[in-house]
C-alpha cells in the first residue's frame, strides 16, 4: 500500500530545504520501491499570506488524511506585528496540538567529521549521543488561562498556567523509559521540583513508573544544573525527558554541542506513532534564499520518517550513510564549514546527498 507524505515547506528557509529533502526522498522512493506519494499544504507565515490564518482547514484536514508529515520552518521578522492569536508559530503549536503529537524525540549526535565544528573541546563532545524526548502539547506552552489583563490599577500583568496531568506526565514517560531501553539504558528526568509543583508531580510519576522498566536508570535533575551539565560534560547523558518549555531550551543548547543546529531532526509523534518530522531549527531570515541554509536537518528528519512512521529502516540508515558519505567528502555549509573543508551552498549539499544515496 502506498503511504501519503504530507509536505509543508513553511517560511524563511523552510522552502529551500525542502526542494533538497525532496530530491534525496525521490531518489529513495525509487531506490527501495517505496511507493511514497507526496502532496503539499501551507502552514505559518506562507499561510497567513495566502488565507488568513496560520493553520488552514484544509491543511489540518491533509494531514489528518496522510501517514506521515515532513514540515520545514516558519516565522520571520515580517510577522512580528500581527496579532498574536495569528502569528505563524500558533499554526505550529496548533497542528501539533490538534494531532495529539506529545511526543517530541530530540536526537543530538556527534559526526566525528564535525568535531572541530563544535563550540566545546573535542574530547568533551566526540561521541556524543543523547536523545531529548520533549513533551511538546503540554505544559506552559498550552495551560490556561493565559493572556496579558489590565490590573485594577490599570497594570498591564501578563501570565501563562504551568500544568500537567498524570495522564501526560505517564504517556511522555512511556515514550522516553521504552526509548532509553532500547538505546543506553539511562534516562534522566529534568525538572524544576524545588520549585514548580507540577513538577513535583512529574517527578513523582517518573519514580512511579520506574519499577515496570527494571533495565532503565532514572535518575533526576534540576533544569538549571541540566542546563549546566549538558555543556560541562553532556557525555553523562542517554535519554533526557522533560516538559515542553525545558525542552525546548535544552534541545537548542544539545544541538550547539553537536557543531550546529543545521544538523538537528526531529519526530514528533501521537500515540500510534504517527507523527510530523522537523528541523529543530528555525526559519533562519536572515539568510533566507541566499543558498546558505544547510539542509542536512530536515534530509535527517525524513530519515526518521521512514523509520518511525513508514516502517522503512533501510532508507532511513541509508540516508543517514548518505549524509555521513558527504561529510567525509568534506562537503560543508557555512554553518559548519572549519578550515580545510569545502564550503558549498544549499542546492550543492542536497545534489551530494542525493547523488550518494544513487552511488552506494
Ligand atoms: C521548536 C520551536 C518552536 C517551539 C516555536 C517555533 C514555536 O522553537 O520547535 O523548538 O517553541 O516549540
Ligand atoms: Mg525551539
């Protein structure tokens, strides 16, 4: 049976990269007789532009109707002004939240070939292998009531609700306790239960759940020592689980170790592991159509499309054998480029990609 993609190439870079990611998915469409067939929808600042709103009917009603969802980036300088119900990063956290895609995996891997490209030593970061799982339709990010209010004295006060339920905290758990079996065996709870309640509860679900998971170690931490850990020695960690707002800060401080956050896919998935595949980076303006943008992290997040949502596991390793060929070509983007590499653009490193799947 042919599975349905759903593309959405988004703002900023976003379009860009996916022409790229499209490519090196065509070629092993044909390569492994994958019988992928693909459609396109608009989301974020695109959609604004074109209908009104961020998130479009129709492009809910797409993804709903498709088996997997390979998303670019939104937002950018232009939107700032509009009104906040409308900003391009509600239609994100809109389609997030309408498909029930809680469960946010955060890869963060070393290449050997990009060690130097990292802002930390070497020995302090060769090897590094953690995986974020990210609660991603929970948390501060969603709790009402939230807004900004007029006080009595004519203050303005703004405010969000920080919460979660024990059925949340147990299905994020479930993700990262199985996730941690099948990788190192380690998981770590990152919280604030010193001081935020509903992470109190957190902490407590975790240690619950432990006991059905006699091969995993949980051990827990505080967000500000975590912070701290992961650039003093981010080698101590396998898995990491933790709220949406901690997890996003620490994804983006896990992906600088790896040399930059051009390298960084995502999944994230609802409760049958059907799920939408991202770059953890953003739109990047500032470079936007410039053929600077490196396309490495979304042509990595279809590699975890195919192995998470489309059950094909040789095209996902081959892509990723793919990738690995053209950093040992000494292809790099500016974003990684060190001295003694070749710097190319955008369109380039896609060709390499593409060109290495075709040769291996
Ligand atoms: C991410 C992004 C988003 C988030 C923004 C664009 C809403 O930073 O995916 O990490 O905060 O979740
Ligand atoms: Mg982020």
């Amino acid at each position: 049976m042919n599975s349905k993609v759903l593309v959405i190439s988004g703002d900023g870079i976003g379009p860009e990269i996916t022409r790229e990611t499209q490519k090196v998915l065509d070629v092993v469409n044909k390569k492994f007789d994958l019988g992928l067939e693909f459609d396109e929808a608009l989301l974020g600042g695109a959609a604004l532009d074109a209908t009104g709103v961020p998130l479009p009917d129709i492009t809910l009603e797409k993804a709903r109707a498709s088996d997997a969802i390979l998303f670019g980036a939104i937002g950018g300088p232009k939107w700032d002004d509009v009104d906040r119900q409308l900003r391009p990063e509600k239609g994100l956290l809109q389609i997030r939240s309408s498909l029930q895609l809680f469960g946010n995996l955060r890869p963060a891997i070393l290449y050997p070939q990009l060690a130097d490209a990292s802002s930390l030593k070497p020995e302090v970061v060769s090897g590094l292998d953690i995986l974020i799982v990210r609660e991603l339709t929970g948390g501060i990010y969603f709790g009402e009531p939230r807004g900004i209010r007029t006080l009595e004295n004519g203050e303005r006060e703004g405010y969000n609700t920080y919460k979660y339920n024990e059925t949340e905290i147990k299905r994020i758990g479930k993700v990262a306790f199985e996730a941690a079996q099948k990788r190192g065996g380690k998981l770590c709870s990152v919280d604030k239960s010193n001081v935020l309640e509903a992470t109190v509860l957190w902490r407590e679900i975790m240690e619950q759940m432990a006991p059905d998971y006699p091969d995993v170690e949980l051990t827990h931490m505080y967000v500000d020592n975590a912070a701290m850990q992961l650039v003093r020695a981010p080698k101590q960690f396998d898995v990491i689980v933790t709220g949406n707002m901690f997890g996003d800060i620490l994804s983006d401080a896990a992906a600088m170790l790896t040399g930059s956050i051009g390298m960084l896919p995502s999944a994230s998935l609802d409760l049958n592991g059907r799920g939408m595949y991202e770059p953890c980076h953003g739109s990047a303006p500032d470079i936007a159509g410039e053929n600077k943008a490196n396309p490495l992290a979304m042509i990595l997040s279809a590699a975890m499309m195919l192995r998470y949502s489309l059950g094909s596991p040789e095209a996902a390793n081959a892509i990723e054998t793919a990738v690995g060929h053209v950093l040992d070509q000494g292809l790099r983007t500016e974003d990684i480029y060190s001295e003694g590499t070749q710097k190319v653009g955008t369109i380039a490193m896609g060709d390499a990609v593409a060109n290495a799947l075709q040769a291996h």
